[in-house]
C-alpha cells in the first residue's frame, strides 16, 4: 500500500505551560470548531476515537504528527497512543513537545513505537530567558528530561530535533542554539520566526520591524555554525538575498554542497512544489489534521467550520466533503480558508470551462 498522507492530530486541548507568544498565554484550553463539540469533558481524546482514527489513517500515511497546538504528553493515556501508532510503522512517526511531562515510561514508549522524532521546544538556552518565555517551565526540569530522553533513546532509531521560536526576549540566543542542540545529542534544529496570534498580545515580541539585512546575517552565522556541528535544519527561515549569490561557479557548487550537508535539499519539498503546481495547493487530500473534538481539516491553516466529523463518519465521507476543496483549487475556484490563504498557489492545469477566455495561467 503506498504511504502519500499527512496526518496531524492533536491529542489534548491542554497545555501545561503559558508561554508569552502562544495562545496558551490567555486560556487553559483550546477550543476547536464546532465550539460545543467534545468527545471528553476534560479535551482530551479519548482512546477508542484514537484507535479508530489510527486504523483508519495510519496504515497509509507517511508522516503523522501526534501534536501540534497543545501539549501531546499531558495526556494521561500517552504512551498507549504512541504504542498503538507505532503498530503501523509509520516512516516518519513524529510530535512537538515541551518535554516537561516525559516520564521513564512514555520514554520507554516512545522508543518502543519507534517514534522517529521528538521535537522539543526549547526557546531560551540560558535558564532565566527560558523561563520568562516559557511560563511555568524550569530550565532545571528541561535539563532533566532531555537527559530522560537521551538515555531511553540510546542506539534507537528515535532522533531528537531542538524547536526555537525567534523573538525578541531570545534574539542573541539563537546563536547559541546549535551549540546547545548538539551538547544534547540534536540531530537537527527548527527556526520560526514567532508571528503574530489571535487574541494575544505578542507584539513586544515579533521581529518584523527589525533590520533585515542584520536579521539575515544573524540567522546566517546560526546556520552556518550549525552545520558545521553536523546539525541539520529541519525547518529555517530563508537569509539569503539574490545578492548574496555569488554566480562563479565553485561559489555554486560550496553553496550547493552547504545546503545538501545542511539537509536543505530534500525529496518532500520537490514533491510539495510539483503537487502544488499540480493541483494549486499541496494539503488537501494528502494532509489530515485532526483536532481533539474529531473535527477534521485540509490543513492546518484552514479556520473555516470542519469538513468532517471523527469517528462517526467513514473515510469514504470524509474524502468526499474534501472534493469540493480540491476542485476549488484545481480550477481557480477555491472555496473556504482557501480564498484568503496566502499558502496555496495557481494549478497550472485548470480545466476550460465553456466560453471562458480566461488564460491557463494569469
Ligand atoms: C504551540 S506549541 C505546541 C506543542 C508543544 N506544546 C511545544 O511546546 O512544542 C508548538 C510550537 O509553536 C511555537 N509557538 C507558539 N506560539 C507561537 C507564535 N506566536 N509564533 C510562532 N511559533 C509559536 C512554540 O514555541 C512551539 O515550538
């Protein structure tokens, strides 16, 4: 069976830290549409649904995420849920965690399912900086767990991956972030730059009136010095202008040597650009993301009402309320969080449609 999908799934609607730049900041649960919709009074998913979905879902899908807005090992049931995806053997069996609730058994579990990376996020490497943006994290309790999770992990498969959001209260500490990934046994690091978030008020923290030019040298020495660790960047933001490109061709090819050391140049995103090219938007059909409440979406940026309902609906169902998305996009029609998504891009193929005199491609 060919293994294309996408899923991400969150497993709780909690999270036990407050961090200044997430939405956890101002509430103790995310809702997710339909608001009035639980599958269990305390938001988390419950393990039948969970057994369901992975039955479902999981024998073909290629990556699946076992977190993504909350806080994955919260749940009580945790390490039954990464036993039970790793029965699938899933190639890239995958979840972000801020690690503090990690116990010797769901790292045991972890390891077990053959989980094949444990993103934590990590964004102060000095303790003071980590715990003024990490509400309600200690540095000390962080330390611990990593090293939990480096011993259990010792001759597995399961890779470690250091998450850093890039803000203001940690500008200078990126550069110290590749040292501190590979003194924890890093296989690779990601870089975002924190945006801004509904209902919070993280201005003080956004980047995005600081100087380009110095931003991009910042990230660049990061880099560079990552790579140089043997670091890979998982994700990270780009910094390099046009002018930067030197056109000789030995400065071609160190680039292109730099970026394939770097893991910059990597199947998925070929993949990503030919279904986007091919279809207008590379999520809808390949990606599910599956909320708490069952709720069901194309992707992660879709706000609109769900598509679909889990478990009560059959995948059968689900996929066709899916087509009208496809459709919209494959023919410049799109429909929903589509029209304003700034993400997906023109299908070069959209059907001719009567007497439309509109070009293939405007
Ligand atoms: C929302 S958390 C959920 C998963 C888990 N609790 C964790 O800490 O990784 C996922 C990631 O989003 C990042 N994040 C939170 N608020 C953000 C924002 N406003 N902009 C960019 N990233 C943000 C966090 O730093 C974290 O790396």
């Amino acid at each position: 069976m060919r293994r294309r999908h996408t899923v991400v799934l969150d497993l709780t609607e909690r999270c036990n830290l407050r961090c200044v730049m997430c939405y956890f900041s101002t509430t103790d649960r995310l809702r997710f549409p339909p608001f009035g919709r639980e599958l269990a009074p305390n938001g988390n998913m419950p393990l039948a649904t969970f057994e369901r979905i992975a039955a479902t879902y999981f024998p073909h899908a290629w990556r699946v995420a076992l977190g993504c807005a909350a806080e994955p090992l919260i749940h009580r049931e945790f390490g039954t849920f990464v036993r039970i995806a790793g029965r699938y053997r899933i190639p890239e069996l995958w979840f972000p965690t801020n690690l503090l609730a990690l116990n010797e058994e769901k790292a045991e579990a972890i390891v077990d399912a053959g989980v094949h990376t444990v993103a934590v996020s990590v964004d102060g490497m000095r303790a003071e900086t980590y715990e003024k943006i990490r509400v309600g994290g200690r540095f000390a309790q962080l330390e611990e767990r990593l090293a939990l999770l480096n011993e259990a992990r010792q001759g597995s498969r399961t890779r470690l991956r250091i998450i850093f959001t890039w803000m203001r209260s940690n500008r200078a500490e990126l550069q110290l972030l590749p040292a501190f990934a590979a003194a924890h046994g890093a296989a690779e690091i990601d870089v975002r730059f924190v945006t801004p978030t509904v209902g919070v008020d993280n201005a003080a923290e956004l980047l995005a009136n600081e100087d380009p030019g110095a931003l991009d040298a910042e990230l660049a020495a990061a880099a560079e010095e990552a790579v140089r660790l043997g670091l890979r960047l998982a994700y990270y933001p780009g910094f390099e202008t046009p002018e930067d490109r030197e056109e000789n061709l030995v400065a071609l090819a160190r680039r292109a040597l730099w970026r394939m050391r770097a893991g910059l140049y990597r199947w998925e995103y070929f993949d990503y650009e030919l279904a986007k090219w091919r279809n207008g938007c590379a999520y809808p059909g390949r990606t599910y993301v599956i909320r708490p409440n069952g709720a069901v979406a194309p992707c992660i940026f879709w706000n609109d009402p769900p598509l679909a309902l889990l478990p009560e609906m059959e995948r059968a169902e689900v996929d066709r309320r899916l087509a009208p998305v496809r459709e919209g996009l494959r023919n410049g029609e799109p429909i929903g969080t589509c029209v304003t998504c700034t993400v997906r891009g023109d299908a070069f193929y959209q059907p001719f449609r009567g007497d439309e005199t509109r070009p293939l491609i405007d």
